[in-house]
C-alpha cells in the first residue's frame, strides 16, 4: 500500500511554478494577482452569483508528467470566482469536462470563494496527443495541489474540496495524496469501486426499492427483448431522428447494452415505479419510457467519444461494473453470454490493463483509518450509493445517504432542518469560520 512516506515523496516530485514575490496584506486585486503568475492565461467573465468583475476564466499551464517536466505540458481549464480571499475557498474537482462557470451548491451554502478545475484529458484541458499513459489518478491529484498552491497565495481562507460523482470520486483521491491541502472534503455521490467490475452494484440492484417494482422493471427488459426485431426497428428509426451512428457497437449490441443498463438507470436517476407502464400493454409505450430512462444515445458513437477518457480511466485504475445477464441470455443475440457484458467501452477498443484496484483499495483503507472532516452526501436510491464510502462511527466524519433521493437529487437543499444544520456546526468547526451562505440559516 502507499504509505505516508511515499505520498510525501510523490508530492515533493511536482514540478512548481515559480511565483513572482506577492503576500495577501499588500491589498492587491485578484486580477493584479493572477498578471503576476507566469504559466497562466486568463480573462474576465460574468460573475453568475458574485459581484461583477470578480470571475475569471484562467488556462493555467500544467506538466503532462508531474515527475518528469520534459515530458511537455498542456494547459487546464480553471473557473476563479472572488467573494473574499479571506473566507473559505471551494475547489470544485470536476471529474469530466467544465465547459461554464456555475454557483455549486457548496460554495453558495457556505459562502465562500470558489475554484473550479475540468479534470485533465477532458474539454479544452487536453493535451496536443491523447496520451492516454499521463492519464491517471495521482497526476489528476497533482494537478489540484499545483492549482491550490498557487491561488492559495491570494486566497489564504480554509480550504474545502468538493466534486460530484466522478469529481466526487476525484475529491477523495485529491484528499488521499494531498490530506494538508484542505480543511474538509465534501464528495457527492461519489463511488469509489474496488474492482473492475463491482459486484456491490448487482447486490444493491436485488435489494432497492419495492419487490415489485424491481419486478415490473425485469418485466420491462423482458418484454422488449421478446419483441426484439420490432423494438430494434423502432429504436433504430428513432436513433436515426437523432442522428446517432453505431460504429463501435453495432446497433444490435447498442440495444442490448441499453436494454441491460435500464435498471441501472433507472435507480441512478431516481425514475418513478409508479409511471412504469404495464409490459404487456402497447410496445411504443413500452419503449416511450424505456428510451425516457436508458435509450440508445450512451451507446451510441457520440456517447462513446464523450467519455473515452472516462473508460480509460476505468479500465486503468477506477474499475467499473458489469451487467448480469443470465435471466437474459435466451433472448440476447449480439453480447457474450459466458461472461458479465462490462460497461467500460475503452477509447478504439484499446487494450488496457487494470491495476487490480490496488489503488482504490489503498484509497479505501486510508480513508477508513485517516478520514475525519468528510461530508459524504449520497442518494439512498442511487445505484452508486451501492460502492459509496460506508459511515466509520470512529471517523469525525458525516454520512449522509438522503432517503429517497437519487444522483441527481441527493444534496444539501433536499436535506431536512436537522442535517442541514449538523452539516453547518461540523463545517463551522472543522473551518474555523462562521458559515455565511444558505446554511447560516
């Protein structure tokens, strides 16, 4: 396991950014700040919630290789919004691409500075050749730590770090190599997956919800796979209204792929049990709400190109899931069915040898011996809540798993009165500060 010493040793690696001689008490603007920074391009854009003239949109120059600068560079896409440098900061650890700045939940509930970072290899944080072997979790980590070094020479208030799931996943990677950085994580809905293909995420899909409803959705996959060469034209046709191409998958296995992800989907986004249609009824309702959950679209070559860097990263290092597939086998025509169909779809079907979730696993019991001053906020019904860090009674940490609330809901303006304000005191505390956004009240 990666112990303290070799985490130290990793971070003493990064290449630094010199840094023109500036302190805090000089009463410089932000702006002057950032002129002074070699490395970094900026502009100004709109403030969405702050006062005007305090957002900047920043390409801060980043090595391809942390440990070895003649490797080249790239340059990252970060969003700076200034309420105060002295109040805390929030960095925002995307986990894709970030093509806007926006007001996080975090930053407006606690009142704080805010920092967004696109993950690299995603976006416009892309380097001239998609060298996929610079794209792993400790160079993401060290991207974070560069960022936060610098700007914290302007904002000297706490530090929080906080993304959603895949950048929630990124915030307790983030804290793992870099624990001194921040006062306090906060990750939502953040998986983190022991193994390429999680078996966690099968058992919670047996068990969520009513029994029958999990039987209405099988009823579902089993009654458009019995009308198979129907639903197949008509969810070509529509596929085609959409201009989707099918090169990687070809359509059949796009369908299937569909097909077997419903309940996935389903769950993840907290779909209704009650607007399931009855499966025996008219096959384009049917489909309505099969297309309405799962659809075509993520299987697609659109979708493929838009999360090749995440499939990479999967396949490399996060692992994934897979789809069981037995009840089904009889009615499949284009997958495998002597083995779990996995969800990870790597950039050119390449080749990519995970690293036998070593490194989750060295994330994982770090975390459950190190990990005080934590927020997890999770969605009871979400299907990544299945791989979601379990509460540690032994940790001065918070657990949150929202009851019916799923990835897309599970956050802290649908928390009752009671968390909203245990969250408060256990931030105040952890920070130091008094909280002067929406949880002040």
């Amino acid at each position: 396991m990666l112990n303290i010493a070799r985490r130290m040793l990793l971070a003493a690696m990064i290449v630094a950014i010199p840094l023109a001689s500036w302190t805090q008490d000089e009463g410089r603007s932000c702006e002057a700040f950032l002129f002074d920074l070699p490395g970094i391009r900026f502009e100004r854009i709109a403030s969405p919630w702050a006062p005007s003239g305090t957002a900047w949109e920043l390409q801060f120059e980043q090595p391809l290789d942390h440990a070895n600068p003649d490797a080249g560079n790239f340059f990252q896409r970060v969003y700076v919004t200034e309420l105060n440098p002295e109040r805390p900061t929030v960095l925002v650890t995307e986990g894709y691409n970030r093509s806007n700045n926006y007001p996080g939940e975090l930053t407006t509930s606690i009142g704080a500075n805010q920092v967004i970072v696109e993950h690299r290899y995603y976006g416009e944080s892309v380097p001239d050749s998609m060298d996929y072997a610079y794209l792993d979790i400790k160079q993401a980590a060290q991207d974070l730590h560069r960022i936060r070094t610098v700007l914290g020479e302007y904002f000297i208030g706490p530090w929080v770090a906080s993304g959603i799931s895949k950048g929630g996943q990124t915030t307790i990677f983030y804290r793992y190599f870099f624990p001194e950085d921040v006062a306090a994580s906060v990750p939502y809905v953040a998986p983190l997956n022991l193994a390429l293909e999680d078996e966690r995420i099968y058992e919670f899909l047996r068990k969520v919800g009513s029994r029958q409803c999990r039987k209405n959705i099988e009823a579902i996959q089993f009654r458009i796979l019995k009308d198979y060469d129907e639903s197949l034209l008509r969810l070509n046709w529509h596929a085609r209204g959409q201009a989707l191409r099918f090169n990687y998958l070809t359509i059949e296995e796009a369908f299937e792929y569909a097909v077997l992800e419903y309940p996935f989907s389903f769950w993840q986004w907290g779909a209704d049990c009650n607007a399931i249609p009855d499966a025996d009824g008219p096959l384009d309702e049917v489909l309505d709400h099969f297309l309405s959950v799962s659809g075509m679209s993520f299987f697609s070559d659109e979708g493929m190109e838009d999360y090749a860097s995440h499939y990479y990263q999967c396949a490399d290092e996060l692992g994934y899931y897979g789809y069981e597939n037995e009840k089904f086998n009889a009615l499949l025509r284009a997958l495998p069915k002597s083995s779990h169909p996995s969800a990870i779809f790597t950039p050119q079907h390449m080749e990519v040898k995970y690293d036998g979730g070593a490194l989750a696993q060295d994330v994982y019991e770090w975390v459950q011996a190190n990990g005080d001053a934590f927020v997890y906020i999770n969605g009871a019904l979400d299907t990544w809540s299945a791989t979601a860090m379990p509460p540690n009674k032994s940790l001065d940490a918070l657990y949150f798993f929202l009851k019916n609330q799923s990835h897309g809901t599970a956050r802290i303006r649908n928390m009752d009165n009671e968390q909203k304000q245990q969250l408060k005191l256990h931030l105040e505390r952890w920070l130091g500060l008094p909280i002067t956004g929406s949880l002040a009240n």
